[in-house]
C-alpha cells in the first residue's frame, strides 16, 4: 500500500480519456480520467520503451502506439502485443486534488536521498 501521496493537480484539470504525463520521485507516470475513474501506470512500454501518454484508452484498455500493445487499464495486466504488465499507481481524490501514491520503497529511496 502506498505512504508517500503526491498532488498532481485539480479533477478540472483533467479531460475524458486524454493521458497527462508526471514525474513523481524519479517516476515516469500516465494518469487518466476514464468513465469518472482515475487510473494511474508506468508512462514506459514494457516492450520498446515509448510513452504510454501517446497511447490511447478504448474499451477499457490502454494501448501503445507503436505495437499496439494492449494492457488492461485498471490492473496493468498484459492482454496482447509484445508487452509484460505494466506497473500501476494508486490514484485518490481529496477534496477535488488528484494524488497519486508511490511504493513504499519509492518514499524510502526518496527520503534517503534526501538525508
């Protein structure tokens, strides 16, 4: 479960489907609103690399643009192309500000460098 919760801004800011891209702690993440739902993943294909913010959502999935790699939005999970599961984030909405958590191990590491 995550410790470490980081703002990435306000529900109005987000558009239906649209992936934004953060950097959170040394992490690179997609973030969407998708049929009033927050879901949160790795921006990186498990496959080649690309970021997933050039993707788009259809049915449920999240697909790469270069292979078409298909994941399952809510879990991560591989569904087809030459993909491996995708790391997914916790999102929760606070009073209307989007947070996203990190790994435990992520807010250690983070707080180490900052010791």
């Amino acid at each position: 479960m995550p410790s470490n919760y980081h703002s990435i801004g306000p529900v109005a800011r987000f558009t239906e489907s649209k992936i934004r891209r953060f950097f959170l702690d040394g992490h690179e993440i997609g973030v969407v609103l998708y049929k009033e739902r927050f879901y949160a993943f790795s921006n990186r294909c498990t496959h080649n690399d690309f970021q997933m913010h050039f993707g788009y959502i259809e049915d449920d999935f999240l697909w790469c643009p270069i292979h078409y790699g298909q994941y399952d939005l809510a879990t991560g999970h591989a569904i087809s192309g030459p993909i491996t599961d995708l790391k997914s984030y916790e999102v929760r909405v606070i009073e209307g500000d989007v947070q996203i958590g990190l790994p435990e191990e992520a807010a250690e590491a983070a707080e180490t460098l900052d010791s």
